[in-house]
C-alpha cells in the first residue's frame, strides 16, 4: 500500500519541483539533489516495482527521472 494512500496526490503534470535528497549515502543523492524540473507524468502504485506512487520529473538541464513524493519539494525562487 503507497504512503500517499490516505493523502491527496502531492503532484501533479505541470507542476516545477525540486529534488530533495538529504541523506548523502542514497545513491541518487549526487545526481539528483538540489536540481529543478516539472512533473511530466504520475506513475500509479500498481505500476511501479515497490508499489509506490513516482513521479517523473523532466530536468531543466536535460533527461528525466522518476522520484517518490519525499523526494520532492517545491522549487527555490530565483
């Protein structure tokens, strides 16, 4: 069952975000944290291998990646 069952979708398509990945030790923490994208896509739990909503983030520098909502935040103002 997601952790989000019980709440509101967080995201949705459109939607500028920041990659949050405080702990230093993820293997994704140096190639994604602190960068800014949209949310381009809501991948259901049933569609994922954990069972857990992601959400696909196109990044302003290029490419994209697929992060549970704890990973996202709003974007920093620049």
């Amino acid at each position: 069952m997601s952790r989000e069952s019980d709440q509101v979708q967080r995201f949705s398509p459109g939607d500028r975000v920041r990659v949050d990945i405080p702990d230093e030790t993820h293997p994704d923490h140096r190639k994604y944290h602190g960068s800014h994208g949209e949310v381009i896509a809501v991948i259901p739990d049933d569609e994922v291998d954990d069972g857990r909503r992601k959400y696909r983030v196109d990044f302003d520098t290029g490419g994209y990646a697929d992060f549970p909502y704890w990973h996202l935040r709003p974007p920093i103002a620049v």
